[in-house]
C-alpha cells in the first residue's frame, strides 16, 4: 500500500484555499496547496501600473470592530495582527450617489446609528426601515453567531429557510424607490439582483458592513503577505504555476490523488478543492457524482463579471467606496442599459497618493465585441481599441457624477469580462463566482466522493470575509 505524500491536497491559492491549508495544518498535518498562477492570490494581490499600487481584489471588510467576525475568524487562524492597521476611524466606509432625483447617501457605522440616519432621511418610512433592518440584523447574527459558536457547522439549518427573496422584503418595508435602490444597493458587492437573492444571503453580506467595516493599510497586498508568513511556519508546500487537471479515485471511489497537467500524480488522504464548482467536476470521473448533482451544479448561474478601470487620482477627497447610479431601479435592472450607463462601483483606498483607485462597472462576456470566438488568453480583432474608448467614456462618466470626489481621475488600464476569465478562471468571467439564487440549493462542503471537499465563494458567500467563512465550514466538515 502506497502511504500518501501529503494530509491534504488544496486546490486554489485564493484565501479560502489558503485558509483551509492553515487550519489543517494546525492539526498537525502534511498540506500542499496547488495554485495554477505563478502567483498566490494574484487578484487579491493587486499589482502596479506606473508606480501606482493598484488593489484588485480587496476593497474592504465587514464585522472588522473589536468584537467583529472576522476578528474572531482571523485570531483562529493566528492573523490577527493582519488588522492592526484596519482603519477604525472612519465615520463611512459605503457612499450611495443617485442621479435622478439627486440624492446622496454616507451609510454610518453600527446598527442603532444606521438606523437613525435613515429614519432622519425616510421619516415617512421609519417604520418599514426599523421592520427591515430588524430582520437583517436578526438574520445576520444568526449566521455570526453559527462561525463564532461552532466554526459554521449550524448554518445548514439556517440556509434551509431564506425568509423570501430581497425584493420582497423592500416591498414590505416601503414603496420609496430611493429607499429600496439605497438599501440593495450592497447587492453590488455579489452580483445577483434583488428579485433572486434571499434576504438571508443579503444579510450575510450586507450585515457585516452595517455592523462596522473599515479599509486596511496595504490593503489585498498585506492578506497576502501575512497568509505567506504562517503558510510557511506552518510548513505548507506552496506549489504555484501548476494546474490540476484530473482528481482521481480510488477502487472504493474515494479520492485518491490529483493529476497536473504534466502528468505529475500527488496522492492526498484528503482534497479541498476551491476552484469553480463547474471547473471541480471537469476534473473528476464522469460517474464520480449523481446525474442529479452534476445537472444541479451545470446549472449554478455565474455572476456578471465587470469592465474595471484602474487608475490614480491626487485629488480624492475621500477614503472608502462609493455607489453611483443614475437612477435607483438601475441598481437592480442593470443589464438592460448599455455599459456605459450601468452603476459604478468606486474604490478609493487610505493612502490614494500611493495607491490606485479602481472603478467597477458590471458587465458580461456578451458585452465584449467578438469574445465568443475567443479561447483562453486569446483576444478578438481590436478588442484594445474597444477597451481603451469604452474606458474613456467611463471616465468622462465618473468626471460628470463625482468630480468633487474623485476629480482628476487617470486611466492607467482597463480590464474586461475577458481578462477575469482568464486571470479567475472562471467559466464566464464572473468576479464573485456562481450565483447564491434563492431557487438554487446551497452547495455543501462534503461531497458524496469520500475524501473531497469544496470550499470558496460558492460555499457561503464571496468576498474575503465570505471566503473565510467557507474555509471554517469545510473545516467543521472534515473534522
């Protein structure tokens, strides 16, 4: 009998997997983490255009004060030193701008200070508002209070029963569209539209920012760091520039070993894969899984992905991120406008003299001009003429919504639904993964193949914190 070379076999360099390498290996075990970049975590690392750090994939946290959940997630894995420099001082972090009618919208820290300040701007809404929050707050720290108590290993129960869509919940709470575009306005943050959301889903996400959020100096580029530094104390092997291309199983078909596109096999006693569940079952035996569950994952719908401008700006007045939108309904009914008329979504990190700010505009593969006939890192017949002109109008765009904010804005680069498909590897470019659709079943982190685990954003939901939160479930799971 072969003794496997490793404890755990993790697939993908992301945070989740990253954080899922640390907790088995503070049990004491053998772990390898496989990441397909030459890099980990390379859109959480951000990178850097004209001596312009540019943080790609790390905007802010949420549940970041002293008695936060992503404190307590962090302390667990031994990162809590990560947040020292997490900026607490802020009033706002999240700014909402509408057009028409003109409106503008700073959302404060802490739940009771939330509420009064809607309340002062909705008075004839006060009620629907403290109906809404309530029911929110009520979701989200049953979800909190699920990792805190016992790493998540209740929050099944809780997934069982979504209270109804996000939608239906701002039509009970008011009529006002300025008030329900305000509301769902964090549903930027995860891609999927009111009406197929649970508002569960939205208090797990948007709850942690209504609780306390804040920026962190160094931003995606220090998660990086401190996540190096403990993978190796702990004596995690980090093979990067290598690609899994087939798990294997054994006779009893339990997992076995993965297979790297050189034909290299590493056996594992365990593997927790966190790539896109669509890219999971490309690498596993076609009679691995049911028809049932394959037919349900083939299903999983992505979220859109985004053309993103990176750029500098000297003359930012202002740290945190901010919402723009035309008009409030187009937050929930963007894919019915042209790319240029869609919300923005607009990061200006501490430190904007050293540090990029990056502008997000939600978009899909169909909108890239030929990018049907495009295979992996391939690029259509004038696709950076397409760019750079649609980039430009985009900042003319943020010239005219926010110049007092964010004036003076210079375009370094742009990316597009195709550099993300390739740069995430993600079927379709999507930034958060597949959709959290009040109609889907909630992927699980054991799998019916004994041995072979999922977590990352498709888990529990995405963003770093969301990813952490995955990590610990899988954890609850295998232990």
């Amino acid at each position: 009998m072969t003794i496997p070379k490793y404890d755990t076999i993790v697939i993908g360099g992301g945070v989740s997997g990253l954080a899922c390498a640390l907790l088995r290996a503070h049990k004491g075990e053998r772990v390898a983490v496989i990441e397909r970049s030459a890099r980990l975590s390379p859109t959480l690392e951000g990178f850097v255009r004209r001596g312009t750090y540019m943080d790609s994939g790390f905007h802010y946290a949420g549940s970041i004060g002293h008695d936060g959940l992503l404190r307590h997630l962090l302390h667990k894995l031994g990162l809590s030193g990560l947040l020292n420099g997490a900026a607490h001082s802020l009033d706002t972090v999240d700014r909402v701008r509408f057009l028409r009618p003109a409106f503008d919208f700073s959302f404060p820290q802490g739940w009771e200070t939330l509420e009064q300040r809607l309340c002062q701007v909705f008075p004839a809404d006060g009620q629907g508002v403290k109906s809404f929050l309530t029911e929110v707050r009520g979701l989200w720290e049953q979800g909190r209070t699920a990792f805190v108590q016992d790493c998540g290993r209740s929050l099944g129960m809780l997934f069982t029963s979504s209270g109804g869509s996000l939608q239906e919940a701002l039509d009970r709470c008011t009529g006002n569209p300025v008030l329900q575009g305000l509301l769902s306005s964090h549903a930027v943050l995860y891609g999927t539209l009111a009406k197929e959301t649970s508002l569960l889903f939205h208090s797990q996400v948007a709850g942690s920012y209504y609780e306390s959020a804040g920026l962190i100096e160094g931003g995606g580029r220090a998660w990086v760091e401190a996540f190096q530094e403990a993978l190796s104390d702990a004596g995690v092997e980090l093979m990067c520039a290598r690609k899994v291309s087939r798990i294997h199983l054994d006779d009893q078909r339990g997992f076995a070993a993965v297979e790297l596109e050189t034909g290299e096999r590493l056996s594992a006693g365990r593997c927790i894969s966190t790539a896109h569940p669509k890219l999971t079952l490309e690498m596993v035996p076609p009679n691995a899984f049911t028809p049932a569950y394959r037919r349900r994952v083939r299903e999983l719908e992505e979220t859109p992905s985004a053309v993103v401008l990176y750029g500098r700006c000297p003359s930012a007045t202002f740290s945190g991120n901010l919402i723009l939108a035309d008009e409030p309904h187009t937050i929930a009914d963007w894919m019915r406008l042209p790319v240029e008329a869609r919300p923005l979504f607009v990061s200006s990190p501490v430190g904007t003299a050293t540090c990029g700010v990056s502008v997000i505009c939600p978009a899909t593969l169909a909108d890239v001009p030929g990018s049907g006939d495009c295979g992996d890192g391939e690029r259509p017949e004038g696709y950076r003429a397409w760019k750079m002109e649609l980039g430009d109008r985009l900042v003319r765009r943020l010239a005219g919504y926010a110049h007092d904010l964010v004036g003076g804005f210079e375009l370094l680069d742009v990316a597009t639904p195709l550099t993300f498909r390739d740069r995430l590897s993600s079927p379709k470019g999507g930034l958060y993964g597949v959709k959290h659709r009040l109609v889907d079943m909630p992927l699980l982190p054991r799998t019916s193949v004994k041995g072979l685990y999922l977590s990352g954003q498709a888990v529990v939901a995405p963003g770093v914190l969301g990813a952490l939160c995955a990590s610990f479930l899988t954890e609850s799971c295998i232990v």
